[in-house]
C-alpha cells in the first residue's frame, strides 16, 4: 500500500506541472489548448536529441526545450489565437482551431521523428528505501524538479506584478484591459510561459517514460480531465486535480486490470462534475 501512495505522489508532482500549464492559457484565454500534450511531446523530443543523442548538458537542454515551447507558444497565440478571438466568440469554433492546432504539431512530429518509441537514459541511478517503498532515485529527482517549478510559478503570479497582471486578466480580461493593461501583450507571454511548462514536463518525465510522436494525444487528455477536476482556469485547482488523477491512476493500476484503470477515472470525473460541475475549486465566473 506504501508503495501505491509513494507512487501516486510522484506521479501528481509531474502531473501537477503539466496541468498548471494548461489551466493557465485556459485562464487567460477561455481556450483548452488541445495541444498542450503535443507541446510537452516536442519537450520530450528536445531532450531525447540534446541530451541522450548529442551529450549535451541535461539542464541546458532542459531550458533550451523550455525556450522552444515558449517561442512555439508566443507564435501560435500571436497568429492563430488572437486573430480569432478577434474573429470570433462561437466555442465550437474555438475548439476546432485548438484541436487543429493539436493535430498540426502531431503531423510534423511523424514526419520528422517517425513512429519509434525512444527512451532517455537517466543520469541517475540506484533505488532509495523509503516507508517499505522502492523509490528510484531519477523518479526522486523529478519530483524535487516539478515541486520546486510549481513553488516557483506560484510565487511569481503570486508576488510579482506581471505575476498578479496574468492573474487579473484570468479572474476578468475585460476589466483588466479598461484599467490600461496591454492584456494582449501579457496574453501572448501567458500561452508562452504555458506552452514552456508543458515543455519542461516533457523534458522532465522523458527521463522516465517513453517518448514518441503519438504521446501527446493522451498527454492533452489527462490534462483536460486535471483541469476538470480541480477547476479550469483555477491554478490551485490544477495542482488538486493533478494529484488527484495521479492517485487514482496508481491505485487503479494497483488494484484492478489495467484496461479498466481509465474506465473507472472517467466514470468518476463524470459522477464529480454531475455534482460539482465546475470542479472542486472551480468559482462561477471562470
């Protein structure tokens, strides 16, 4: 039972970093950025190249896959994002550009890393004890690295005013711009810093599961579902949510078939926004 707990832990730590991602260009522009799980695929990706195939540094990598996914970010807000928030208010029409977009990054993956499954060698080695449970030390490793960024995010939307300027725009964008805000400039850099944080959780979680260019689907999924659970466009939220799938996974994998594990997770998100249909931190407004 040590065990399941230990690894449920884990796994929300990283699941935490990637929802808080999302939720935050949820927040900022009413859009579920359905490919966010591409964009943490591509951070998979950098590592892989930069790390395991050409020797560079881990944490060199790791910013230079952070920095990419920034860039990728600011561009598809810029051009594809705010033109049709412009545009257009219609949510079925928002939905289709950001599935759009999901599929365009997917499409280039395969052309340029192919279907393979590929693996990083992790820098760390050994198990750790701890409480009856197994702990590999790269697993330790990576729950150190998602504890201290989602501390770090928080403080700075918390203390900082480009922090607390993201937030306003979050809470309500049309008052935040009547009060002499450049809401499009914090926008642009909001789905950047968004889109950089699911780069980071690829470059951190490649270092413990496989990465291929198929994987952002189910990526963009479990975020989507974190997000419900804890409240889209809630920060905190996003953090509840991603431990909150990150032990059900582990005790459903613990428990019963894996085929069944998603089956129950789906049931019980949907029997959760039957009566908390804004999720559990979720407030009227967001």
């Amino acid at each position: 039972m040590n065990q399941i707990i230990i690894n449920g832990l884990m796994l929300g730590m990283s699941y935490s970093l990637i929802a808080l991602g999302l939720t935050l260009v949820f927040g900022i522009m009413n859009i579920v950025n359905f490919a966010h799980g591409q964009m943490y695929m591509i951070g998979g990706f950098v590592i892989y190249y930069l790390y395991s195939q050409w020797g560079a540094n881990y944490f060199l990598a790791l910013l230079v896959a952070a920095i990419i996914l920034g860039i990728i970010g600011i561009l598809f807000e810029r051009f594809f994002f705010r033109r049709f928030l412009r545009e257009s208010r219609r949510t079925e029409s928002s939905m289709l550009l950001a599935i759009g977009t999901a599929k365009l990054l997917e499409s280039i993956a395969l052309i340029l890393f192919g279907e393979k499954h590929r693996g990083v060698t992790p820098f760390l080695k050994g198990v750790v004890t701890f409480m009856g449970a197994y702990i590999p030390t790269i697993k330790i490793f990576i729950f150190i690295m998602s504890f201290i960024l989602v501390v770090a995010l928080l403080i700075f939307i918390k203390k900082t005013r480009f922090g607390l300027a993201l937030l306003a725009i979050v809470q309500d964008k049309e008052v935040t711009k009547l009060m002499g805000v450049e809401t499009n400039t914090l926008s642009m850099i909001g789905f950047g810093v968004g889109a950089a944080l699911a780069g980071i959780s690829g470059g951190l979680l490649a270092l413990n599961f496989p990465i291929y260019s198929g994987m952002g689907s189910d990526i963009s999924i479990k975020s989507f579902i974190m997000i419900m659970i804890g409240g889209a466009g809630v920060v905190p939220g996003a953090i509840v949510g991603g431990f909150i799938l990150g032990m059900l996974e582990s005790f459903g994998y613990g428990f019963i078939p894996g085929s069944a594990t998603y089956l129950l997770i789906f049931f019980l998100v949907i029997m959760l926004l039957i009566f908390k249909p804004l999720g559990i931190m979720g407030k009227p407004g967001y």
